[in-house]
C-alpha cells in the first residue's frame, strides 16, 4: 500500500513540473527508491545558509610568509587581516600551504583543533570541471547567470545548475528517497522530516516531502496567543468544524486543502508537545542569546543564528526521543538562514582608510558575522554533547552534521570598502562525525589573473556543490546509485565522495 501510494503523490507532482527532465527524474526516483537501503539509526543535518556571499577569503588565510605577503599586497588596505593575529589552524594531512581563521572565530578554531570541524576550499556550483582556458574559450558549458544571488543561490540548494527550472532542492529529493523506505521515520512521527528556521526556501523542497516550517519561539500557530484561552478553545473548534464539513466535501481541491491544513494543526500539536516534554529545559533555559565580538567589536543582542541554531537543537532532541514523550525521527533535515553577507562596503573599520590601522582591520560587519557563527555553531555543538550525555548515548554529535553555504564567494581585491561578487568559495563541515583537523579540497592560487581566477579574483571552483553535498548526502544514507538520482551531474566529477565524512 505505501509503495502505491508513493508512486500516486510522485505522478501528481510530476504533473506540476514545468520540465520533462525533472518529471523523468520524478519517475526514476520510484524505481530507485526501491533498492534504498532502510535506515535504522538517527541522523541530522543542518544546512547553514550565509545569505549575500560570504567572502571566506578573510575565513581562512594563508600564514606561509610568502603567501601572506602577496596576500596581504592584493587585499590592502581594506580587508588584508594582519597575519600575527589569525588563529592557526595545524591539519592533519598538510597539504604545502598554511592557514590561519579569522580572529573573530576562536571556537571554530577549536573545534577544528579537536577533529570536529573542516574547511572545504574553493567550492561552488559547476556544470562540469572547468579550467580557466576552458571558462574563457567557452568550450565547456557553466552555470548560467555567474554572479547572481538569486540564480547562484538556487543552484546552491538544487546542485542542478544547468536546470534553471529545477523544480526541487538536493536535501528535498535526499528526503523524498529516505521518506520511502522510512514512512514517517517509523510510523511514529507525523513531523517532516524537512523543517525550516528561515521560512520557505528551495534546498528542502521534494516531489513527496513537504517542508515544515517552524519559527524560533516554536511552532506557528493560528489560534495561540490570540486573547484569553477560551476564546482559543472557540476558535480551535470552528476550525476543526470547519476542516471536517471540507474534508467530505465534493470538490477534490477543497478536500486536499482541507487534510493539508488538518495535517498542519496535527503536526504543530505533537511537536509543541514534544517540545514541552523535553528533560533539557533548564540547560535550554541557559542557552547564549547574544554574540560578544572579540576585540573590542561590540555585541550582537539576540543573534537570529544563535536563536534558529537552538530552537534546531530543541526539534532534534524532540525528535531523537521515542514515543510517547518524543517523536521517534530517524532523519531530520534543516535549514536556517542568516543575512549580512553581501559586503560590498563597510566589511572592516579600515574600509577606506588609506592607512590601515592592523587593531581595527580585524573588527566591522564581516568580522560581527563571523563571530555570530562561530558562537553559533559552538552553542549547538555544545546542545548535541548534552543530548548524548542526557539520552546515554555518548557518541550522539556524530548523528549530526551542520554545514554552511552561501551564494558565491568574493572578489579578492578590495573595491576600497568592501568585495563584490565571486564564484568558489571555502565552506564548513562540523560535527562528531566530520573527519576533522584536515582540509580538502584545492586552495586556490591567489593571483588575480592567475590560473584559478575568472579574471578580477573571481575563483573558478575546483570542488563542485555536487561534491560537497552528495558527501554529506552519503553519510546521511543515500546509498549507490541513489547518489546520482539525487545529484544527477555527479558522475561528470572524479570525486563523488571528498571523504570528510567518516
């Protein structure tokens, strides 16, 4: 019956798919879903989406002199961050450079330092492989739109580049196939297995799996906080009055509109119990509001990445526990999403001075972010060690991995008060179950007019966003060739899997 029943949704979204390939994709999804192999443990991921364009060539800097020097030569005066004042970063697997972070990231250092976080360098959306004579002979298709935020974020979160229409994101189609052969995670929960922090977005959107949105204070309701609780009660009973005389209704569309809203209130119910029910509350009453940026960059109050990143830990541990008092959840995806990223000016307190003072290079709006998501992901690496350390299970945070991405990187000259639009960037993995203390992926050679340049410091990526995702893809249980349904240009790479995932 499941099986009849999954094949019945994925025609009615066919259906509505503006392309033949993505309808053919639709379909092949059925098939495969069949050799999907069922997952019996608990994972999570979260994907970290740093709206605008991060300019990770001030996340990760190289320490080498020589390399610091032509650094520091091309990103002066505004952005070069001294280097004596980069937090060193000592890998396991050196590779013939050597790298610092930014000063304002102290606990991303340390979770690198303790095997629990890598940087994946120069990575971003491609079509397939790409050399710099193959960019400027044109012999070799790229993505379409280089440079855009909206289309480069949509092929951040499809991998599908040379589908402008692609109607469905990879974490979407990654929870279409497990919701298969886990329905409903174990006919215990009736939470989707997709939740968003940061409201609608095309990462999480499936053929099957519809994405649940949830904001930081919970779950959004249309009946709570509206007056006293027994005009609550009143209206909680016209609704379901309501949904009841629709749901036998003779219209098709009003029928499905009516189980699509009743399923709604159903889930929010059993999530906000779940939430009420968890034994962390005086350890989540606790949990860091605010960011202080270190030297002497002020403080960010109620930090909207600290406040999604908890209320993400909250739902995980809600749905790592069992029935009755949790939800029994094998797999759980996320996205949260913060904005800031797009510097093109004001990105450090030196941006115009002609003279830049090395004490005050390291603070302004790129450094307040970067300390935002250093804080913000230690918080939420802490909540997972204090899951584990409360449920008995001490190996808890390699279930779960987090991960940034972002719409392109940054020019790596300065435009005088800030950088504009790139293309490859370098991006996180954290979590207990990342292969830490190593970097992957090529650095690129930081000449503007070099080799890994478009032509004004524009990195050519040289790890493609298929890479990079079907690798967390993969640890998260897609197996065999289900990798290639989800990311279909994967096979155009050498390397489906980066190997940081252990």
């Amino acid at each position: 019956m499941h099986r009849r029943e999954f094949i019945r949704h994925a025609l009615c979204a066919a259906v509505g798919t503006s392309a033949l390939t993505n309808t053919i994709r639709d379909l092949r999804l059925i098939n495969s879903a069949m050799a999907q192999t069922p997952v019996t443990d608990y994972k999570a991921m979260v994907c970290i989406f740093l709206n605008g364009g991060n300019d990770a060539n001030n996340l990760f800097i190289p320490t080498i002199q020589s390399e610091y020097d032509n650094y520091a030569a091309i990103r002066t005066p505004a952005l070069a961050i001294p280097r004596d004042r980069t937090l060193s970063l000592v890998s396991d697997n050196p590779d013939g450079h050597e790298y610092g972070l930014h000063p304002a990231c102290p606990e991303l250092a340390a979770l690198f330092a303790a095997g629990k976080m890598a940087p994946i360098y120069n990575v971003g959306s491609l079509v397939y492989p790409l050399t710099k004579a193959q960019y400027n002979s044109g012999s070799v298709p790229r993505p379409p739109q280089l440079f855009s935020h909206s289309d480069q974020q949509v092929q951040w979160q499809t991998s599908i580049p040379d589908q402008p229409q692609a109607s469905t994101g990879w974490g979407g189609r990654t929870a279409d196939l497990l919701d298969f052969v886990n329905p409903r995670n174990g006919n215990q929960a009736v939470l989707s297995m997709a939740i968003s922090l940061a409201g609608a977005n095309v990462f999480e959107v499936g053929g099957i799996v519809q994405q649940y949105s949830v904001s930081t204070g919970g779950v959004v309701s249309l009946l709570s906080n509206l007056g006293p609780s027994s005009a609550q009660a009143a209206r909680a009973a016209a609704l379901n009055s309501i949904l009841g005389i629709d749901s036998l209704h003779a219209n098709l569309l009003t029928q499905n509109y009516s189980q699509a809203l009743e399923h709604a209130v159903a889930t929010g119910s059993s999530l906000s119990t779940a939430l009420n029910n968890s034994q962390l509350t005086t350890f989540f009453n606790a949990y860091p509001t605010s960011v202080v940026v270190p030297n002497g960059g002020g403080t960010i109050n109620n930090s909207s990445l600290m406040a999604q990143l908890k209320m993400v830990a909250r739902i995980i541990e809600a749905g790592y526990r069992s029935a009755p008092t949790g939800l029994g959840m094998k797999r759980q995806i996320f996205f949260c999403q913060v904005g800031g990223y797009d510097t093109h000016g004001g990105q450090t307190n030196n941006a115009g001075n002609t003279n830049p003072n090395p004490n005050t290079v390291i603070i302004g709006s790129h450094a307040s972010l970067l300390a935002e998501l250093s804080q913000s992901i230690n918080a939420f690496q802490n909540a997972m060690t204090q899951i584990g350390t409360t449920y008995g299970d001490p190996a808890f945070d390699t279930r779960v991995c987090s991960f940034t991405a972002s719409d392109f990187g940054r020019t790596f000259p300065s435009n005088s008060g800030g950088s504009d639009h790139g293309w490859g960037s370098h991006h996180l993995v954290v979590g207990g179950g990342v292969r830490g203390k190593r970097t992957y992926g090529k650095w690129p050679t930081l000449a503007v007019g070099g080799p890994d340049d478009t032509s004004t410091g524009r990195w050519i990526p040289t790890t493609s966003v298929d890479q990079f995702a079907a690798t967390i893809a993969k640890w998260f249980g897609v197996t065999g060739s289900n990798l290639n349904l989800v990311f279909p240009n994967l096979n155009r790479f050498n390397a489906p899997d980066l190997g940081f995932m252990i």
